[in-house]
C-alpha cells in the first residue's frame, strides 16, 4: 500500500467524521431527536420538552465537546457507577501509554526506519512510498540502529508496565471507597444457593430454612426459592402486550379503528369491536396468569437467593463451602435484584459444567468459520487475486480510485459489517453457561469477544493463508516468533487503514447513533406514539470495550515495527475520550454495577499485548541478523509475566471480593442508622421473582423488570 | 536386551528379596536389633526387653506377614492416622488395576503380540528371544489385531477412571469420618496470619490484638507471635549437647575419663577437671539462652498464630481475605504445634513469593542437571558405546554373565544410587518455599520429586539422545506422539528391570532397613550408650510415593505396548503391600497428620499416566499403519481430562478445608464437652515456640520438639 492510498482513506473518514459531527451537532437539537441522543435527560425532566423554533438549531455548535470535555471523575462516578469511571480510564491509559509511544515512535524510530535502505524502493515522491518505508523493514539487516529499537521495546515496556501499576492500583481503591460511600443494597447483604439438595421429606424452602437457620442461625435473614417461571413470563408479555394495544386502541378516537377481525392478521374471522375483543383477551390472560402463579409451589428450582442480617453475615456463607459435598449449595455472589436473569436458574451443577465445556467448544467452531469471511476480506487487499477471482473487474480496479477505495476502506468495512453478528452470538452462549446475571453474561461475553477478536481480526489477517496453516504454526511454538515476525510487519499498512476506517468511524457512528437513529425513525414515524415508553440504553460494555482493548493492542505490537500508526491511534483515543465522555452524559445510563471489575480484563489483556510484542521483536531481530538483540530480549517477556503475577496477587483478591475489614466496617456504621429496620423489610421480598408479582392491568401500569 | 538377560536380573533380585526376607526375620528377634525393626513397640513398652535366648531365635519365620496381612484398615487408622491408610491405600488402587491390566495383558494382548511377525527374528529358541517379541512392535503393520489393543486402551481407561472416582470418594468421606471422630485439637481452632502490617505507633502483638478483636470479637481467643529465634535454637541444641556430655560423664565411673584438656578437641590447653569444665560450659550457655530469651520482644516476626473459640471461627477468619490490600494479613491453616518449622516465618509477602519463582527455576535446573547420571546408565544399556568408551573392558564384557549382569542390573542400581541424593534436596527447596510446617516442605517435595521422577526417568530414558533433542520435541507438539511411540516401546526391556531391580529391591530392603541398620551398628557399638535416646522415624512420603506412583505410571503406559511388565509390577505391588503393612505397625510412627490430602496428588499422576498413555496410543497406532485407530483414540484424553475436572470439582475442594456444616456440627457436639475449658487453657500457650520456653538444665532433661 502507498501512501496516497492511505490518505485517500484517511481523507474519506475524516469526511464521514466530520459529516457525522456536524449532524450531530444539529439533530440533536431537534425535539424529535431528543430520545436517541439526550434519553437521559428526558428519563430525568420527563415534561420539559423544548419545542421552541429558532435558527440556532439548524446550525452545528460545539458545545457539547466543551461539556463533555469538563465533566469531572466525580461527576462521571456520580451519574454512571464505577463501571463507567473503569471504561473512560481505559482511554485515559490508552492516551498515556500512546503518547509516550507517539513521541519515541515518531521521532526516533520513524526517522531511523525512513533513512534505511534495506527495501532499495526506488526514490520515488513522497505520495507514491510504500509505507514499508517507514516500517522497521527497511532498516539495514545487522545494522546497529537496531539496538535503538531494542532500547525502545525495553523503555516502552517499563513504562506501561509502570502505568499498569498505577491504574490497577487506583482503581482498587476506587472500588474500595465506592464500597465505602454506598447505601445499603440488598445484593450485599444476600448470595446465591445454588444445587440445594432436595431430599425426598422436604420441600426445598424448608430444606433451605433448615440448612441456613441451623449453620448461620446469627447472621441469617430470610430467603426466596427461585421457581420455574418461563412459561410465565411469556405470558406476562403478551399480557403487557395486548394492554398496550387496548391502550393505544383507547387514546385513538377514530371509530373505525374500533371494529377488526379476530382471526389471522385481523384480517379474517368474525367482525368484533375490537375494544371488547381486547379486553376479553386481556382478562382471559390474567386469569391465566394467576392460575398458573397460584400452581408454581411445585415448580421450585433448587436455587434461592438467601439474605443475611449483615454483609459479613453474606460473605462467610460464601466464601465458606457450606455442605459436606462441593456440588451440593454451591454459593455465589447474588447480583443486585434488577441485574437477575430469571432464566437458567433450573441446571443443576453437571449441568451447567457440561454447558461450559459445550460452550468453549461452540466458541471454538465459531472462530474457525469466521475464518471464512475473514480470507475473503484479505482477498480485497490483494487487487492481483480480486481480478484473478472475478476477471470481468480489471477494468473497473485499473481506475486508481477505486483501486485505492478497495484496498483502503473495503477491507474492514466488510469485516465490521461481518464483525456486527459476533457480540449477539457470544452474549447468547454466555447466557447459556449458566450466569445468573445480566452483568455477568456481558463481562463473560466481553473475554470471549476480545480473544474473538484478537484471533479472528489480528492473527487471522496475519498469518492469513489456509485456517490450516494458522493452526499448524501454534503446534510448533518454536517457529512463532520467525513467522510472526515475517507477518507482522507486512500487514502494517492493513492495521493502519483499520485503526482509521474501524475505529475513527465507528466512534463517530457511536456519536451519531445511526442505528438507533435509523431504527428508531420508521417505528416513531409509524406508530405514531408517543416517546413515554421508550428505554433509556445502557452502554454495551461487552461490544465497546474489546474494541478499544484491540486497538491497544495493535498499537502496542506495532509500537517499533511501524510508528506510523501511533498518531492514528492518538486521534482515535482522543476522539473515543470526547464522544464517550458526552454519550455517558447523555445517553446512557447504567444498568449494573460491576463495581469496576471490567479493568482486570484490560489489564491482561495489555500484558497479553506486551508478550506478543517481545516475541515479535525475538523474531525481528533474528530476522534482521541481530541474534545478540534477539536473545537479550528473552528476559523481557518473562519478566512482563513475574510483574502480571505479582498485580494478580497484589490487586485481582479484591475485585474478586470485598476484604473482611471494609465488610465489617461497613456493618458498624450501619448499626447506628436508623434506616436499617426498613432496609430489611424491603430485603426480604427484594429478590422475588418479578412474574410472581400480583398483576392487576385493570388498575394502572405495570413495569415487572424496573428495579 | 534377550529373555534369559531378563530372568538373570529377576533372579540376581529374588534372591537378594529372599535374603533380605530371611535375614529380617531372623535379626528382627534379635534383642539388640528391636530399635531398628520393632522400633515403635520399644517406644510404647520401654521397659519390656526379650532378653531370654533360645533356638527359634535363629530360625527364619514368616510370622510377620501373617501380623501384617491380618492388619485391618480400622486398626491401621487407629495406629497411624489417615495418611498411612491414604499410603496402603496406593497399593490396594494400584493392585485393583494391575491385576485387570494384568488379565487382559497377559492372556489376551501377550499372545496376539508373541504371534505376530512384524520384527522377524529368526526363530530361535525362547531364552535367546528379544523381550521386543513380546511387545506390540512385533504385531504386523495395519493388522486388524491392533483393534484388540484399541478397545483394551479404552476399556483399561474406563476401568482405571471408574476406580478412580470410587477411591476418591472413598477417601474423602474417610477424610470427614475422621475429622468427625478427632478430638479438638489446637490446630483446628487456629490460624496463620501472615505480612502483618506494621505501623510505627504499634507493636505487632498489638495490631494482632487490635484487628482480630475489632473485627472478630465473639470468636477471637488468644495469639502468639512468632519471634525470631534461630541463633536461640542453636545455643540451645549446643546446650542439649553439654548436657548429654555431663551426662555420660556421670554415668562413666572411670576416674581417668573426667580429665581432660579445654582446647581443640580436647587434646590441647589446660589440664581440667572435665566434669567441672562442662558444668560450667553449660551453665555459661544457659545464661547465654535466658539472656537471649528475655531480649527477644525486639525480634518479633509479622507473623502470628490466632487461635479461636471455634473451629468455625478460625475457618471464618481463613477464607475470607482480612485486610484491604490482599499481600497483608494473609492467612492461612496452622499446622500441628509439632509440626511447626519455626525457621522461615521472617519472609514478607514478596520476599516468600520471589522466593517460589526462584524455587521453580532451581528445580528447572537441577533437573537438567540431573540427565548427566543418566546419560551414563543409558550408556551402560548399549554395551558396544561402552567398549568404544573403555577399549580394556571388552575382554571382560565378552563373558556373558558379566554383560548381562551390567545390562540387566547395573544401569537402575546406579541411577538408584544418584536418585539417593535428590529427595533431601527437594525437601531443602521446598522448605526455602516459606512452608511452615513439615507436612507441607514434605507435601510440596513429594509433588517435586514426582515430577523429577517422571521426567528424568522415565522421559529422560525413554528419549534419551542429547538434553537438546528432548527440550526440542516439546517444542514440537504435533510429532510428540510419533517420537514417543517410537521411542518408548523401544525401552521396555530397560523399564521391566527397572521395576525387578529398583522395585522389588528396594522393597525388600526397606523390610532389612539395610540404611538405618549400618548406620545404627557402629554408633551403637562406639558410643556404647543405651538405646534410650533413639528416635521413632517417621514414613518418608515424600520419597516414598512418587516411587510408588511412578511404577504405576510404567504400569500404566506399557500396559497395551508391553504386557510383559504387568507380572512383575504385581509382585512389587504385593512385596509392597505386606512390607509397608509391617513396616507401618512395627517402624514408623506418624509424625503428623495432614488428613490424607496425599491422594489428590496419586490421583493427578494416574490421569497423567492415562493421558501419556492415550498420547503414545495416537504415535503407535499411527505408526503401524492404522490411522483410524489413530483418531479415534483422540477423544480418550479430552474425556480423561473432563472427568479429572469433574473429579477435582466434586473432590478436591474438601481436601483443601472442612466445610462449614462439618465445622459447626463439630463445634456444636464440643458445647457439651466438659473438657473444653481446659482444652481453651492449653490452647493458649499450644503455639508458642518452643525454644522460648523456660530452660532448666539442673533439674530434668528437656525434649522441646515433643508434642
């Protein structure tokens, strides 16, 4: 690739960027738009609508970059938890890590690889030099300027590993001092049993009553079988369903819409007013309802959700195993009462350790065929084998446009659109391992998609040729770093074109929300409701943060092979700190609290980065007949894996969960509230499943999954 | 190696067996030998000494065996604690599936080999025959016998699986009887802590004090805080020395014997009166020792032992992380008072865990250091490398009783001998590691000696070639399975006089105590003390079960390649289980008790050995043409695998601690104990360190390592 090519592609986002800032900056002062661009504030100020017409709106204005750019941490953890404070930090260390790496990258390594000779390409003008040029590639083999990079992969390595430190460290006792200033919440003060044994003289609540009154008699509270629901809650959504239409059917005043068919579609069968046919149907639901609310006693799952009389209480069932046999009240953290996924309580422990196994084998078969679109997309970059493969082309990619729109935006385009299906899949399989959380699902689906990620979208284009010979290199770690080594380097140009199309478009697109936007248009347009029912989003940690982790890595592994690609990723990281920033404030809001337990997946992910960077730099040395570099090298990523020991040591216990003297100073301070009888009171139905709930549509509105 | 080479080892070792045998049942009636057979019933009945003299005194008897059969499991648990049971329970394992193995290798695989012509060898007669005939190399290439092999693999897995689980569970619910049936003890109700952090303006007890009464006020009991009191134990085992000295003297009436002179080994300086001399020696020494102790409250360790009201408040206290940050206040089981190695408890937190790190890399390395010796007896198994060596030996090497001699018994007894010097050196690495107890350096050694074992035995053998070569094959996954398939069956013959050499011999003198009976006969003679002060030994574990163990794994591998071995490695299994039987009444006395957590560690090494096994399975299958076979074996290791997760998921967490339904009942039943006051007195001062406590040589002797 040259390097017009690139700023042919460079040119054309910066356009898409621009365009979409600017409509940004204008629809989202339209009325209509307020529910996809500002939903926060309308949740909040639900009246205040501002329908005043003036020219201001029309014209794009910068201010929300300069509110986005002073909301505070304080204000960020104030609004949005710490879940949202842990994902703006991973800009905000991107932004150091890249920074420092951006000044030694471009001007001291750039320079070096740029005077080399080692590709003897002929003097050509600037715009026509491959971008190898300025790739370690073009240094001289055996040339001592190596051992700059060398010093360089040592620096750049003690620094990130400096600032992994820091970050870790802080945002431990950030969660720890976020624990401190929370209000009592009924998740800290319950857990989850799971695998109750269920004998055959005793129910499972009394089992569960006997079981927790004989072994923690001080501590414990109260508790709530979990009972098989599903079929319920369907029902309760078509119950929500057919209300909402009674609703909609009684706000209309138009008399024909009154009478419909009940049969197909409304379209055959007997002519009814459908007034009455709604409410029938309604009542016959409801009915139904209770009947089978009033019939669950004998559906019980051998899962309950147990409260203590304090946090200690809690933690000591937890941590402790509480039957004779490991399989058997198998205890686990309880989410808060809003984040439970009533589903996939009924596995037993065989069961659910099965799913597991059958879920990373599900994954495993998922990146082998994703390894298909991935070969077609590296097609695309290679003009010679597009033309071979569809020859009627060769006139079109002789225009040099074209060819350029093709090698340069094409490529990641395809692989985004493709990259779209992926996070649905893994939420879904991670939904299946048994989670009983919503909060856990997407973390679990976050790990998944990030290795997803890392394979399909780096080694895949990497080692590219036959899934085969992928695979075959990892049975022969000897030949890793020479191979990685020799491809690496050459996809540069590649990365390069991703970090601009992926990332810098896709920030913008995040900004202006195209597909809600778009989404949104034909249902409000067509329904013609009103914005009253509309969710407020929560941000999709699992989609979001392994995209941004990803690029961390490739400017990590690229950091001394190819400099060039550090600005891009500054304006990326730059850009995704400014927009996220204003999309917290605006758009989302959280759904969950985590309490900040996303960081430890970045932090090994970086680690992960850093290893693969050292065992690239062994090959390239080699490569370059430096063997002294290459093997002083070695120390390094053993080194990084020491250091990643002592932070998993040092700071992982504590995400894990909350030490014994913070559970017990918290309990202290409770004792003197005198809001604590009244807690209690609301702990003990706190984790009542929502479709057992007494429903009345006659009454008023019913919102079973609000908190 | 040919078959009459073989049966001269086995018979060079039968008779060795058999004099072993009968000069032990001979010498154990011996009154003078009683401390070295019989050596725990002198320690129970000291005064009782068979001094009478009559004939069958010098008969051989096999009276003993039939004590050691009759030897039932309860009595055993009630004499040696539950690892002994957990110790006999290895051979009772290893037995059941050896003599499966032994029945389907031998009259079924045995016969299909020794029929097959794959090796032609010239039909000679059967002492000259190649042990190979007997191996599965002598089945023809692609023959549809090798099918019977293919389902005696799995049906062999399945076996060995099935037995597996039913030992498990049968010791874990051992492992909670006798927890259930054990009197209180102090290190049920107590804890390590450990990096306890220390402020300026506090002392360590202090802080101890502080934090557990703050944060575990109704169950807290007492500390003791471990001090630094290595020079202290020296000055008192000089002061041991003296007194032992001045005993002797004035146990000796020779009026020459109590003059002496002061200087260098007594033969220099001052004529003195000796008695006075070592009178004052050791008072000097005494005053040294209390001088010492009551200026210790400077040396404080951050370490302490915390002792609770109950056991449940002790396993509260272990589980659950204590301070903020997770490197302070880490806690961990206490040991055994008894079993407390007082030296190590300095090291913080990083120091213990660089420590590890360093550990690791020293076993690295002592075991690539360790293919030296190895090398050399592989030497000796090619006889024409050693003639090329030294030219002089082939006159002697030609006779055939020398060469099979140094063939078929030399190679194992030389490895035996430099095998000798490892065990105490994994003990002294693991005791480096920062364990705290003598059951846990023995614990970490055995797991270390395992290791080495398998792999400078049997890897480092069956590989053999360069140091280089073998780090080269696991550099090289994907021909793993071919060079061992071609590498291990060639060994058989080596690994077959391993088991009759090293095995049986090794057996057999553990019975005579051939090491502990000529190192007992000179000091014995020489000092011509009484044999009041000897010592109960305890049963090396850690040397003796990845001996056991690793048979089994010989057993395991070469049971479809080889069946040849299975009759030999059934007589082992039987010597072993009678000798240890006895050994286990007579000899050894248990020195502590860790509640048989051995086995997890037999139970790894087997499903190591099967997934060896199912490795070499691929190698072979795809080396005799029979590729189908080939994959089909591949799903046997994943199953292994996933029922060793399950196995450790149902298992292995009650080997790690009690649960808390056993831990309450247990404290519940002591409610009602009368005895528990006392039992909480005693409790108090259980951990304080016995070189701390008050001195008094004048008066009686002092024993401060006895419980």
């Amino acid at each position: 690739m040259i390097l017009s090519a690139l700023l042919t592609s460079v040119g054309i986002n910066l356009g898409l960027c621009f365009l979409f800032f600017t409509l940004y900056s204008i629809l989202r002062k339209q009325p209509s738009f307020v529910t996809v661009y500002e939903p926060r504030r309308v949740a909040e100020e639900k009246s205040q609508q501002r329908s005043y017409f003036n020219l201001e709106r029309l014209l794009p204005s910068p201010g929300w970059v300069g509110k986005a750019w002073r909301l505070s941490e304080e204000e960020l953890l104030a609004m949005s938890g710490l879940d949202a404070v842990v994902f703006m930090r991973i800009f905000v260390f991107s932004l150091r890590v890249f920074t420092f790496a951006g000044i030694i990258g471009f001007f001291i390594l750039l320079p070096i690889n740029f005077t080399g000779d080692q590709l003897s390409i002929e003097f050509s003008d600037l715009p026509n030099k491959s971008l190898d040029s300025f790739s370690i590639s073009n240094v001289n083999d055996g040339s001592n300027r190596l051992w700059i990079h060398f010093c360089a992969v040592y620096l750049f390595t003690a620094f990130v590993s400096y600032l992994l430190y820091v970050e870790y460290n802080y945002i431990s006792s950030k969660r720890i001092a976020c624990f401190y200033a929370s209000k009592p919440q009924p998740h800290q003060f319950t857990i989850l049993a799971r695998s109750i044994p269920v004998s055959s003289n005793s129910s499972i609540p009394e089992s569960v009553e006997r079981f927790f009154t004989e072994n923690h008699s001080s501590t414990y509270l109260s508790h709530n079988v979990v009972h098989r629901s599903s079929k319920l809650q369907g029902q309760l959504t078509d119950a929500d369903k057919w209300h909402r239409r009674l609703l909609h059917l009684k706000a209309t005043n138009h008399p024909r819409g009154k009478f419909g068919r009940d049969g197909l579609f409304g379209l055959f069968g007997r002519k009814v007013n459908l007034l009455d046919h709604y409410e029938k149907k309604l009542r016959d639901i409801e009915d139904n309802i209770r009947m089978e609310q009033s019939s669950l006693a004998g559906k019980e799952v051998p899962a309950a959700f147990v409260s203590f009389k304090s946090r200690y209480g809690a933690a000591v069932a937890l941590h402790i195993q509480q039957g004779v046999n490991p399989t058997e009240w198998v205890t686990e953290p309880a989410p808060e009462p809003h984040d439970v996924h009533w589903h996939h309580f009924s596995a037993s422990f065989i069961k659910r350790w099965i799913y597991k196994i059958v879920v990373v084998v599900a994954c495993f078969v998922l990146t082998v065929l994703f390894l298909i679109p991935v070969f077609i997309v590296q097609g695309l970059t290679n003009l010679d084998q597009l033309e071979t493969w569809f020859p009627f082309l060769s006139g079109i990619l002789s225009i040099t446009f074209v060819s350029q729109v093709i090698t340069g935006y094409l490529p990641s385009l395809i692989l985004q659109l493709f990259l779209r299906f992926v996070p649905p899949i893994m939420v879904w399989l991670s939904s299946m391992q048994g989670y009983t959380a919503f909060s856990q699902i997407e973390k679990s689906a976050c790990v998944k998609l990030l290795w997803f990620t890392i394979w399909n979208i780096f080694f895949a284009n990497v080692l590219s040729g036959s899934a085969l010979y992928q695979v075959n290199v990892f049975l022969e770690p000897k030949q890793i770093p020479r191979v990685l080594a020799v491809a690496v380097p050459a996809q540069a140009s590649f990365f390069i074109t991703y970090v601009v199309t992926s990332g810098w478009t896709s920030t913008s697109s995040e900004l202006f929300r195209l597909f809600p936007l778009i989404c949104g248009f034909p249902k409000r347009k067509l329904s013609g409701k009103d914005d009253d029912d509309f969710e407020v989003p929560a941000i999709p940690f699992h989609k979001e943060i392994p995209k941004i982790v990803f690029f961390g890595l490739l400017g990590v592994t690229y950091f001394f092979l190819s400099p060039l690609i550090l600005p891009f990723l500054l304006v990326y990281y730059c850009l995704g700190y400014i927009v996220y920033r204003n999309q917290l404030l605006d758009v989302y809001e959280p759904k969950f609290d985590t309490g900040g337990t996303f960081w430890p997946i970045v932090h090994s992910s970086t680690i992960f980065s850093l290893v693969l960077m050292h065992i690239i730099a062994i090959g390239i040395f080699g490569l370059k007949k430096l063997p002294l570099a290459s093997s002083l090298i070695v120390p390094l990523p053993v080194l990084t894996l020491v250091f990643n020991d002592y932070c998993q040591k040092r700071f992982l216990p504590i995400f894990k969960a909350y030490p014994a003297e913070c559970l017990i100073k918290k309990d202290r301070d409770d004792q003197n509230d005198p809001s604590m009888p009244e807690f209690f009171d609301k702990l003990v139905t706190a984790y009542r499943d929502p479709a057992l709930m007494p429903i009345n549509y006659s009454g008023s509105d019913r919102t079973p999954f609000s908190p």
